[in-house]
C-alpha cells in the first residue's frame, strides 16, 4: 500500500507541494554519488533537462565554490549533512543575485524568526555567529539547441549536525544546535518548497524584491572586510542587483563577481 510506505525523505509530500508550480518535477534520492551538482550538471549536458531534485546521503567528491571541495560531515547513525540539488530550466533576465534569493529562502525556512542567528554571508553562504552553517553552489548549462534558456543546477549542503573545525576556512555550525531533533528529510521537506517558490519569482522580478529581506539578515553590512585582492574597506550592504558595496580608501566598490571571496577583518575566535 503505498501511503503507508517509510518515506523518510518525504519524497512524496514535496512533490506534491511543487509539482503543481514545476510540472514534472520529480525528487530522486540515492545512497552515494560523486556530487548531485556534477550529476546534473553531466545529465544537462546529455539534454535531460527536467525539473527535479537530486537528494543524496553521500558525496564522494562534492565541490564548493573557487573549485574547493565540500567535505559532509558523517555521523554513526545517519548523514550529519544534508546535501542536494535542484535542477531546473530558468530565464530570468538577470541572473545576478539568484545566489542571494537562494541563500535568503533557506535561511528564513531554517530560522523563520531570526531567533537562532541565521545571517547570510555574500554571495553563498549561511553563517550563525560568523561560523558557516551552509554553503550554495549555482552552476547553469545551456541545453543544445536552446540558447534561450539555461538549465540551472542549485546545489545547497547544509550541516544538520556537530562536525570538527579542523581542516575547515570558516568554524561550523549546525542546525541542531536550535533543533536538536532534525533529521535530513524534515529540514528538506521545509526548504523544497519555498526554495522553488523564491527560484521562480526570482526569475520574473530579479532581486530586487528581495534586497530588503536579504539586508536584515546580511552578516557582513557594516563591518570592516578584507577581498581576495587585499583590499580593504567597510562593507555598505548589498545593492538591488545582487552587487556588494564596500566604502574602501580609494572610493566605494561594487563587487558583482562570485570569483571575489570576502572575509570579516577580524572574525571571532
Ligand atoms: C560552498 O560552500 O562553497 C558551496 C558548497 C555547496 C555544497 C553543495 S552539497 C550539494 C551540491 N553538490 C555539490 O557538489 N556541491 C553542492
């Protein structure tokens, strides 16, 4: 009978939730893959091109941004990271700033009220208390033949449990540090959804709409911050476009490229 099946993902229920907004949208759940981004990013390439979510409980090479690689953490019992992708065709007019719409919809279903400290750190990643809780990798590939639309892979690593700092750029945080009860598939059944939602709104509005929201929780607006190239200035918030703005000796900087990493100039210990 299948309503009666253990569904510990809850497959089920999100396709429910989107499919009515993302016709054919499908979820997926495997045990161990080399990444979900590189997985559907190759499919992509071969034309498959369906809406879907690639769950997995393991990656064997997941990749980060700069081309750094993302290590899970691993528990006994179950993954201590949750660790997905999203593939769907997109054509916003503008792409920049779909990073920081992505970000802002997992921080506010992670920590609706701002109550736990979930900030957003331009342009990819989830901080609690200036240690990195989840990171965001978006890749796109343009499907043969079809040069108006992009296939977008959005690739989203969260960890759920306590993992070491060793070997880690930014301390970890982990979701069960205010939940001490979440398991990988109720925090994906809470993120899916909404996830989807801001991913198509995003592509008819740009970011725009979403600049406000993404302010009241940016961890780095009003900070002094250092870029990759050594610069160094105090960070003015996030612009309508995505862009970060950073009052710097020489004048003010916009930073539009994801290629820039920026860091607090003195983070806590
Ligand atoms: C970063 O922090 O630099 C981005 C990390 C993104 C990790 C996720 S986990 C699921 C998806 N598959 C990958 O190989 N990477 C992303």
């Amino acid at each position: 009978m299948p309503g009666l099946m253990h569904d510990p993902w809850f497959a089920g229920e999100i396709i429910a939730a989107v499919a009515p907004q993302l016709p054919g949208f499908g979820v997926e759940v495997v045990a161990e893959i080399d990444s979900t981004n590189t997985e559907l990013m190759r499919r992509a390439r071969q034309g498959v091109t369906a809406p879907v979510l690639l769950v997995t409980e393991r990656q064997t090479a997941g990749r980060g941004r700069l081309g750094r690689p993302w290590e899970s953490a691993q528990q006994a019992s179950q993954p201590a990271s949750l660790t997905f992708s999203l593939g769907l065709p997109l054509a916003p007019k503008d792409w920049s700033g779909l990073s920081l719409a992505v970000g802002l919809s997992v921080a506010e279903s992670l920590d609706p009220t701002a109550s736990a400290g979930v900030r957003l750190k331009w342009p990819n990643d989830l901080w609690v208390h200036d240690r990195k809780l989840a990171g965001i990798l978006i890749e796109t590939a343009v499907p043969q033949g079809e040069a108006a639309q992009r296939y977008a892979v959005i690739g989203i690593g969260v960890n759920l449990g306590p993992r070491e700092a060793e070997g880690l750029r930014t301390p970890p945080a982990w979701v069960q540090e205010w939940r001490p009860d979440a398991t990988p598939g109720a925090v994906l059944r809470e993120l899916v959804p909404p996830l989807v939602a801001t991913v198509q709104a995003f592509a008819m509005t740009g970011f725009a709409p979403f600049a406000e929201r993404f302010a009241a929780r940016d961890a780095l607006r009003g900070r002094e911050v250092q870029l990759s190239d050594g610069t160094e200035g105090r960070c003015e918030g996030v612009g309508w476009g995505g862009e970060l703005r950073v009052h710097t000796p020489a004048g003010m900087q916009t930073i539009t490229s994801s290629e820039v990493s920026v860091r607090p100039v003195r983070m806590p210990l």
